[in-house]
C-alpha cells in the first residue's frame, strides 16, 4: 500500500508498520442539503468535502466505504445529488439509515441506496460486518403513521419521556424486535464460527462515548447483546457531530465526527484491519487510534478516552 511520508512517520508512531489485512473508509453526517449554513453546519459544502474524501480513499486499497446514516438532510432530490458524487467511489459501497434520511418514504430510501433491506451483514476476510437500522422504531415521517413501526416508535417515545430519559427525542429511534432476534444470531453465529465482528449504526449505544441525548432509544437492551457475543471487537456510529470514544468490557465505541460540521481532515478516516487491532487514521497520517483487540471478560472496565478529532 502506497502511502505518504507523514502518513508513514504517522504510522510508525502508532507502531503500525506491518501490513494489515485489509482497510475500510468511514464518514458520517453529512446531511447534505440545497440550503443556507446554520450554526456549524455547512450543508452546502457536503458534496464538496465528499469529493475531497472520495479522492483520497481512491487513493486507497480499500475492501469498502461506509457513511453511517445521515447522507443528506431532506428530500429525495437532495439524495440524487449526493448519491451522483458518491458513486465516484472506486470501492464497494455500505450505507446505513440515519434520522435525516428517515425523512425519505422507507420505500423510496432503500430503492435509492440500493438496498433490499435497512439491516444486512457481509464479511471481508473473515470479519463479519453487521449493519444496523436504528429508525427501525420510530417516528419518522418516512414510515406511515399506519404502520407497526410507527405505532412501536410512538409507544417507546412517549415511555421514555414518562421516565424523563435523556435520549427521549423524536431525532432518536430504535433496533425493533424483530432486528434484535436477527442481531444477536447473527453475531452468535459469528462467535461460532471464529469470526471478529463490527457493528456499524447511526447512534451511539454507550453513553461515555457521546452526548447522552443522542443515545440509540434501546441502548441497554443492544449494549447487553453485544457484551454476551465474544466476537464484537467494536461499535461504530455516527449521529453526535462531535464525535467521540470509550470501551467498555473489551468492545471499542467510535463515535464519527458529523462532516457536516467537520473539514475532512477532522471527519473522514481509514480503519486498517489487523489480527490483533485497529487502526484508525486521518488522511495526513496524523493522530492515528489504535484499538487493541484483546480478550474480553468481565474483569474489563469502561475507560473513557479523548474526541475522535483529537
């Protein structure tokens, strides 16, 4: 892999100078949308900071690129355009849902991206990446008011505003029952098999790694799955713009910085996949993560560690 002499000293800092198994870009929010700038969020620029990343992860020998919900902010036309500038990715391309793009008819969403269904998997070289719909309950207007999910969305809302929770807001949704079955066979198959597994959704499920009122509406119920499966190695979200980080029982938690509010040097990464870690990188090579994959067990601790940007 060809890379740039900082990138290289940035590398050797972390100690990464072997090969990895293979590398996968990732960004989140960009919420793209044909409007004015408000507060941090540059909605315009989305595209052009999209065409900066796409550059350099073509630049790149990646197994794939993800954006984790949250591609454009409103409208289906908005989404056409982002999606034209995305195609100009060379690798394989993921997408998961995010509240923004919930705004979109679930039908016509996932005619648009491509998808069969909003929860999949799929592995590269023995890892198993499980992609998750968190506005899989909500209440969203691109489910009818007349459907299950819609209803289920409206009932947990308004329990969780009767216990005063923190993440109780409608920009919030929830893994439905039917996904959380599908979750944790598919990860227990994974443990089964010998396979590592990442978990890829718009929000965050432990609180040390974000702003509390961004968390996943059923965080606890997700966070207790991924703890009984030895194969999760890590969680990977979007939704609070500010990014961050902590572990918790051997599991790594990233929160992506939102590009929406982020130049690409700040929001943009490359994760190189090794036997025994992560590496998160910037483009420059600088403030690369490594996250250690060791074994887990119930003597692990929750640490809490710096915003991603650094």
């Amino acid at each position: 892999m060809g890379i740039s002499r900082r990138t290289f000293l940035g590398a050797a800092a972390a100690g990464a100078l072997d090969i990895p198994q293979f590398s996968f870009g990732v960004l989140a929010d960009l919420q793209y949308a044909d409007k004015d700038t408000a507060n941090k969020r540059d909605y315009r620029r989305s595209i052009e900071k999209l065409r900066a990343a796409s550059d350099w992860f073509n630049r790149e020998r990646l197994k794939f690129v993800i954006q984790l919900g949250d591609l454009v902010d409103l409208g289906v036309d908005n989404l056409d355009r982002m999606l034209a500038e995305w195609n100009h990715l060379a690798a394989p391309k993921r997408h998961v849902i995010g509240n923004h793009d919930g705004d979109i008819n679930r039908a016509t969403l996932l005619a648009r991206l491509g998808l069969k269904k909003a929860y999949y998997e799929f592995n590269v070289a023995g890892w198993r990446f499980v992609v998750l719909d968190g506005m899989d309950w909500s209440v969203s207007p691109g489910w009818p008011e007349s459907s299950e999910n819609r209803r289920q969305g409206t009932r947990m809302l308004a329990e969780l505003r009767e216990m005063k929770e923190r993440n109780a807001q409608t920009w919030n949704g929830a893994v439905g029952d039917k996904q959380k079955s599908w979750l944790r066979q598919t990860l227990r198959a994974a443990t089964k098999r010998g396979e590592r597994s990442v978990v890829f959704c718009h929000f965050p499920v432990l609180a040390e790694s974000c702003r509390p009122e961004h968390l996943l509406w059923n965080w606890r119920e997700i966070l207790e799955i991924l703890e009984s499966e030895p194969s999760v190695a890590a969680w990977m979200n979007g939704h609070d713009h500010l990014g961050g980080y902590a572990a918790r029982a051997g599991i790594h938690f990233v929160t992506m910085p939102g590009v929406v509010e982020n130049d690409v040097l700040n929001s943009a990464r490359v994760v190189d996949v090794f036997s025994d870690r992560l590496l998160i990188r910037r483009k420059d090579g600088s403030g690369s993560r490594r996250l250690d994959l060791r074994v887990r067990g119930a003597g692990h601790r929750s640490r809490v560690c710096d915003i991603i940007p650094g």
